[in-house]
C-alpha cells in the first residue's frame, strides 16, 4: 500500500498489554511503519484487558512507564494514555471510534499479532472496527498468513483490502516467554531494551 502525496495522514496503531514490552513489538511497529508509509505508530498500553481477566496482569501504570522508555529514542513513535485512564475493561471500538475524534480523517492502521487477529469476528463490534481501521497482521517468518487471509475474504467479503499480512523477524521473542525466564531467574539481555530490563529489575517485576 504506497502513500502518494496527495492521500491522508496515516497513523500506526500498537495496542497490546506489553507485559513487558519486547524487541518484537518494536520490530513490527518500526517494519510496519517503514512497509505502510505510516506518519507515526502510536503505543496503547491496555488499561483492563477483558481477554486476560483470569491472569494477573503487572500494573498499568508500571506498563506504561516500560513502553515509554523503549519508544523514548524514536520520533516517529509516540504513547498514549487513552485505555489507561479510561474506566471498566479496554475494548478495541471503543479505543477507535476515540482515535478517530482525536486524529480526524486520517487513516488509521491497527497492529497486531497473525494470531490475534485471527479471533477478530469475535471482537466486540467487529463490523464496525473493519470500517473504522486498515489490520497489519504481523507474522514470524516462515508462518503462513496467506491462508488465513484468503479464508477471511471468502467468509467475510467486507475486510478485501482492510486486512494485509506483515513478515517481522523479531516476533519469535513473546513476552510470556520473557516472564517465564525471570521467574526461572535467568536472563532476559537483549530481548529487549535495556532500560526496560534495568526497570523491571528496580522495580521487582516477574520474579518467581
């Protein structure tokens, strides 16, 4: 999807828990923008993530402080607060249908996992969030996303040409697999960035 001059602004979106944060994050939002001829990725911590109710998720305010330390050296990445600071569980139409107040007719480009967005149609309101943003869905190398994609468009016509797949080399690292790794006590160096390891380790996070 090449920008031309005369099209919109267009604004990445990364939401995600980021507990932690991870080079895999930063890869696919940095791959993304490059790939998309995006202005800007803007990060969104999730406040209260309905999906992960039955786990204990690391404090919002704490999460937040990690992604605003591993984006603090790019200008084209910026955090917001929106779901943080908003009431009751973070749910993506709601997230939307805001965006599109604060940064009125520019095109919006939502994020996420191959995966995760292969559980969309049940997604509060899923309908009206393909009319509303453009999915990047980001993929380890090697994992076919294609069949997916055309599946997609074969039962639901609507998301031809909302959906587009993404190849990121760094989505092998996950953040479970990060808190598992310190809950074992081993290290966790260049997974991801180091002033985010050097906060989780004053900070206490994820020991077992």
């Amino acid at each position: 999807m090449e920008k031309t001059s005369d099209k919109m602004d267009r604004v990445g979106i990364m939401g995600g828990t980021f507990d932690p944060i991870h080079y895999g994050h930063l890869v696919a939002a940095e791959t993304a923008r490059i790939e998309f001829s995006l202005d800007k990725v803007l990060f969104i911590p999730t406040g209260n993530p309905p999906h992960k109710q039955e786990h204990k998720v690391t404090p919002a305010e704490l999460r937040f402080e990690m992604v605003r330390q591993a984006i603090n050296d790019n200008v084209d990445f910026a955090i917001s607060r929106v779901e943080i600071d908003r009431d009751g569980p973070s749910y993506t139409i709601d997230t939307l249908k805001l965006l599109h107040r604060e940064y009125p007719g520019q095109e919006l480009f939502f994020i996420t996992g191959t995966d995760a967005l292969k559980e969309i149609f049940f997604w509060r309101e899923a309908e009206e969030i393909l009319r509303l943003t453009y999915f990047i869905a980001a993929s380890r190398p090697g994992f076919e996303a294609r069949g997916f994609l055309e599946q997609a468009v074969k039962e639901h016509p609507q998301v031809e040409g909302r959906i587009h797949s993404l190849e990121v080399p760094a989505l092998a690292i996950s953040s479970t697999d990060i808190r598992a790794r310190l809950q074992r006590g081993q290290s966790i160096r260049y997974l991801l960035p180091e002033t985010v390891r050097l906060f989780i380790r004053s900070q206490g996070l994820y020991k077992g």
